[in-house]
C-alpha cells in the first residue's frame, strides 16, 4: 500500500507554486516563502525531488548552487496518480 503524500509537503509545494509557478528560484528564495527555518527548506526540497515534484539543476554561473523549478499541478497529479498504481 502506498503511503499519502504527507499534508506539510502539499501546503508547502502550494506556497511556492503560488510564488513561482514555473519559473526557477534558489533556496534562499525558497526560504524566504515558506515559513520554516533554512534546514528545513532544504528536506522540503529534497522530499519534493523524491516523489517527482521538483527539478533541480545546477546553476550555470555558480555549480555550487541549485536552481530549482516546480512541475506543473497537472504534472504532480500524474505522479501521485503513479505511486497509487504501484
């Protein structure tokens, strides 16, 4: 039996979705949406890569940073859609 997708995540995803659709933003952009501490951004980030909501890429002028983009309501519907079917 699949696991629910845990409801913090969902709010959260919705935050950012809500600030930057689908364009790119930085973990410090992230933290400065959602209402948690910078550790915590980064599991959030990491939790949303995991189940397929999230890309990440590294930044082209500086590898050591992250730019990360959101997939698309309809995208992350697909892949919830996905981990009930296994």
């Amino acid at each position: 039996m699949v696991e629910p997708l845990p409801k913090w995540l969902m709010q959260r995803y919705s935050l950012l979705w809500v600030k930057f659709k689908d364009k790119e933003f930085n973990h410090e952009q992230a933290t400065q949406t959602l209402p948690d501490d910078e550790r915590m951004v980064s599991v959030i980030l990491s939790e949303m890569r995991k189940v397929g909501w999230l890309e990440m890429r590294l930044d082209p002028e500086d590898a050591r940073k992250r730019l990360y983009k959101l997939k698309s309501p309809e995208e992350v519907v697909k892949e919830i859609a996905r981990g009930v079917g296994k």
